[in-house]
C-alpha cells in the first residue's frame, strides 16, 4: 500500500501491471508511478480472516516503510527489491533472511492469529 497512490496497489499487488504481469513488470509500474513524487512512503500489509460457524474474525500484520529510489537486492518475492523497511536502509530483497523473517508483515499476521486462536 504506497500512501501517495491512495493505497494502491493493495489488494492486487500480484496483477497490477496486468493480468499476467510478473513480478518485475509490478515493480517497474511501481518505480513509474512514484518517479517524480517526493512522499515514498508504503506498507506492507497481511490480513487473515478465521470463519468458522457464526464467528468470524480479521486479524493483521503491518510493516512501515518507503519505496526505495531503484531495486536492490536479490532475496524475497514480489516488491521486496523496492521497499524499505522502517529503521532500515536496505530493502527486503537485501536483508537477511533472518531479519526479514523476524519483522515480516506475514509473520505479524500469523502471530495476531495465534494469539486469536488462544483465547
């Protein structure tokens, strides 16, 4: 979600260059979109919905950052070469494994589930 751009390309982060765009084409509409805006600031954001019976509940996992200037990095998936993580100057893709796993929107989400599941 790139707060310049209203939120986009939320949901459809995997499509937004296209049905049957690529990761890199994703990234490259990313980079295009923000070329001459100043406020690069993004999140990544995991939403996990539990249904069952007549309960239903949304728990999240968030992590605060920026859209980095150009691609770095050869790790992760998706936008990983161009967001910056909060407290961080490199992008997911640079960072180690470790890091990443330990700050992860999707680990956040899972962990909110968790705590869900065990009350």
């Amino acid at each position: 979600e790139i707060a310049s751009l209203g939120g986009l390309p939320g949901v459809r982060t995997a499509r937004w260059a296209g049905e049957h765009a690529n990761d890199a084409a994703n990234r490259h509409k990313c980079l295009e979109a923000l070329s001459s805006i100043k406020n690069r600031q993004a999140r990544f954001r995991t939403v996990i919905t539990l249904i069952r019976q007549n309960f239903e509940q949304q728990v999240e996992g968030i992590v605060e950052g920026c859209i980095a200037e150009e691609e770095s990095g050869n790790g992760g998936l998706g936008y990983d070469p161009v967001f910056i993580p909060n407290g961080y100057s490199q992008t997911f893709a640079s960072l180690p494994t470790e890091i990443k796993n330990t700050i992860s929107h999707r680990k956040r989400a899972l962990e909110a589930m968790r705590q869900l599941l065990l009350t």
